[in-house]
C-alpha cells in the first residue's frame, strides 16, 4: 500500500513537472516560432508548445491569450516581417507588449472582460437594471435594450446565460432580413 501511495505521488509531481515546462527564454527568444513554417491545427503540439513560450517568456495574462491561435499568431508575425523584423518569439513578444500600452488594447480587454461576462452570467431579469450595461458597452441603443428585454422574458430564454441568448436574439434577427 505504501508502495502505492509513493509510486501515485512520484508519477503525479513527473506529470506536474512536465506540464510545468520551464523555458529558458534566453536562448528561445531569438529563433524561429513553428508556426510560421508550419500550417498547424489548434490541437498540433508544437503550436501549443509555441503559445507556452510566448505565454511564459511574455509574461502574458489571460486577455492576451485571445491573440494566441494559429492565425492570428500567422498574421501579426507576418505584419512585423512586412516591417523588416525578424520572425522570433521576440518580435511577437515585443510587439504584444508594445500594444498592450494602446488605447485599442484597453477597449480590446474591456470587450474581453464584457464578453466573458456574457459568456458566464444566466439571464437574471432581476438585475436588468444593472446588466443591460454590458449590452450598452456593446453598442445596443435604447431600442435594442427594450427589444432584447422582451425577448428574454420569453420562458424559453430565461434559463440562458447572456451570450447564448444574445446569439439567439441576433440569429432570430437575421432570419427576418
């Protein structure tokens, strides 16, 4: 039994360690992501393996981790190339850090949070007073909110969270077109 127990713990902290990579950033931030050789798939390891680089050496948080997909990780590389810098680790990490002080990555990490929080809350038609604000931060007038309020005393759509609503809301919208 105790064999067991210690063989369990050896095995998980092989396990924790492994998920735990450390980078010694020094020596990767100067080559060549596999991305921008490679077309790779969301799941392809050597693509995540390059989001854990750039997430650990960039000392990125979770907002900044909408940037880290293939394509758009493809696209704001090959901007950078287009301006003569080099396709590193380092020239992503700069250039995320360098945005990350802009007006339009504060509104981007406003959108984010607003979207998460649609994404998580259920609909609560006791506190529309106070959640109608995040669909006034999307852009929606003071039709819309009204609109939107009936559709969401609806029974079928009272058990919704925010965002599933919403994407129903819109596509009921665009099948009137």
């Amino acid at each position: 039994m105790i064999r067991s127990v210690i063989l369990f713990i050896f095995l998980f902290a092989g396990i924790h360690s492994f998920a735990q990579r450390d980078f010694d950033c020094d020596k990767l931030l100067d080559q060549q992501p596999y991305f921008v050789k490679h077309k790779s798939g969301e799941q392809d390891s050597m693509l995540k393996r390059d989001i854990e680089i750039l997430k650990h050496c960039g000392d990125f948080d979770s907002i900044d981790s909408a940037f880290f997909k293939g394509p758009v990780l493809g696209a704001l590389m090959l901007d950078q190339v287009r301006l003569g810098k080099p396709a590193t680790y380092r020239t992503l990490i700069e250039m995320l850090k360098d945005f990350r002080k802009t007006e339009a990555y504060k509104e981007f990490a406003a959108g984010m949070l607003i979207y998460r929080r649609l994404k998580e809350k259920k609909v609560n038609l006791d506190d529309w007073d106070n959640d109608k604000e995040l669909f006034v931060r999307l852009g929606f007038t003071i039709h819309d909110l009204e609109d939107f309020k009936l559709f969401l005393q609806k029974p079928e759509n009272v058990s919704l969270t925010y965002m599933a609503a919403l994407t129903k809301y819109m596509t009921e919208i665009e099948a009137l077109d």
